[in-house]
C-alpha cells in the first residue's frame, strides 16, 4: 500500500490477522481510548505503520488487534529515567521541600511491561503489604541527546504515553536508593497508545490512578515542579540521553502509602492509569 503520512497516535500489538507483531495508527474519533476499547472486547481495526516508532509510516492497510504491546518494545528502550518528587500536590502530601533540581532514579529496561492483558508482576519480596501504583506522564525521547539546550528539549520528545511506576515500599524506604525497590521486573507499564507532541500540550493534562474501580490519584500535569524542557536539559548535562530512553515525569498525591487506610495492590486488583488525551493503561495485579 502507498505510504499516507506520519503516525499521529501510535499501538504496538500483535495482530488476528497474521499473529505478527505490528505498528498501527490509531483512529481517535473511532477509539478515543484505545486501551478501554481492548479490555471492553471491542474488536479493533488500526492502519498499519512500516518502519520504526522512530520513523513509522500510515499506510492504507487494515489490520486487528489481538493483544495490545508497550508502545515501545524492550529492545529499543536503553534506559528509564524517573522524576522523584515532581508534583507540587504530592511535595505537599508527603510534607517534604519543593526540591531544587530534580530528583532522578532509574529503573533498568527489563521493568517495562505492556497494558491490558498484560499483568503486573508481583514478586515474592513485594507481597508484604507494600506494594504501591503511581500514576505517570511518561516521555519517549526520539534521537540521542547530550548538554540540550531547554529550548531545544521539545524537539527530542516522540511521544507521550501513560506510565505506572509501580514500587516495593518496604525495600524502597529501607534506603535512600531506590532502584532496586522500583526496578523489579515488569514494574513500568506503559500504554496504551504513544501520542505525539503535536496532539497535545503534556503540561495540561488530568492524570488519574483508579484502583479496583476507585479513583485514588487525581490531579494535573501542571502541577509538575520541574516540567519536561527543564527534565530533559537538566538530565543531558554531561550525560548522553539515549533515542529511546523513556522519562517518567512523577506522580501526584494519593499514592497507595500516603492514604488512610492504605492502599495497597492485592492479587487479581484492577488498576489503571488515566491521562487526558493519552487514554487508559490497565492492568490486573498478578502474585507470582
């Protein structure tokens, strides 16, 4: 088919056509979310993208989903990068300093795990009672980058999507590292779509997390301390950011550790990650 134009609203799946693993655009006013259509059972048609998420194509071809992927697929991510503390909301509730430059922590490449039917891992060492959900605006940065200019940053963004920073509290609070604790595997679903920057502003988003049906964070892009110009320049400073790297840019007040009752993923708990424009990320929570 002939090539039509460049991907607006981007899937990963694999399709009942073939049984391959494709790119495809999504139609917005067909599926305005993309991840309830899939969970809800609706059969789903999408064109297909050739290339690359970094240099896909449309082109006219139908094809359907079968089971929805992560936007980006394990091999192309090099790294996550991870704001701590990037709400003002959040700074709030936990009763912590607005900090002065932002707080990084990374999880390896092998956290990343994919929306409905994907499921949440969870390991031994995180069935104590301590397992938490944050809800996230995640960035995918489209070239490698080092000592960007902030006026320059937007031009690296491919797209956002919706992240899940999902986190062992007990081992995080154990130390004032938190790599291990957030690392574990499968612990950064991403999804259900990757949207492009000219589809929406990133600093004006509703974001919610909504536990077995409950909605337990509600809040605001806007609320970020340190938005995405300022996270991108500042991480590049002396530091090669990767084409690929993903950026999970914090999370709002109403994590599962600050609430009361606490709040915490049990086996077979529903949990999504709603961002306005983006769409729905859901999981099941599955005690290994």
């Amino acid at each position: 088919m002939a090539p039509r134009s460049t991907w607006t609203r981007l899937i990963r799946f694999v399709a009942e056509d073939d049984g391959q693993t494709h790119l495809g655009e999504v139609d917005a006013a067909q599926y305005p979310d993309i991840g309830l259509s899939v969970v809800n059972g609706e059969r789903v048609a999408v064109r297909q993208v050739t290339g690359s998420i970094f240099d896909g194509i449309v082109t006219e071809k139908t094809l359907h989903v079968a089971r929805l992927l992560a936007p980006i697929d394990m091999e192309d991510v090099p790294l996550i990068r991870c704001m701590g503390l990037n709400y003002r909301d959040h700074a709030k509730e936990a009763n912590m300093p607005i900090p002065d430059v932002p707080v990084l922590f990374i999880k390896p490449r092998t956290a990343l795990n994919g929306p409905h039917p994907a499921m949440i891992n969870v390991p031994m060492i995180a069935q104590d009672g301590s397992s938490d959900y944050e809800a996230e605006l995640s960035v995918i940065l489209s070239r490698t980058g080092r000592d960007i200019p902030e006026c320059d940053a937007m031009d690296y963004v491919l797209g956002y999507t919706c992240g899940n920073d999902v986190s062992a509290r007990t081992q995080q609070f154990k130390n004032s590292q938190w790599s291990f604790s957030k690392g574990l595997d499968g612990s950064c679903p991403l999804g259900p779509v990757l949207v492009a920057p000219s589809e929406l502003d990133p600093h004006q988003l509703d974001i919610k997390a909504i536990h077995n049906g409950a909605v337990v964070q509600d809040s605001n892009t806007r609320e970020m301390i340190f938005d995405i110009p300022k996270i991108i320049a500042f991480l590049s400073q002396g530091t090669t950011l990767e084409r690929g790297t993903v950026i999970m840019t914090g999370t709002g007040p109403g994590i599962g550790a600050m609430r009361d009752p606490k709040v915490v993923l049990r086996d077979g708990d529903d949990m999504r990650v709603q961002i306005q424009g983006i769409g729905t990320l859901c999981n099941r929570v599955y005690y290994e």
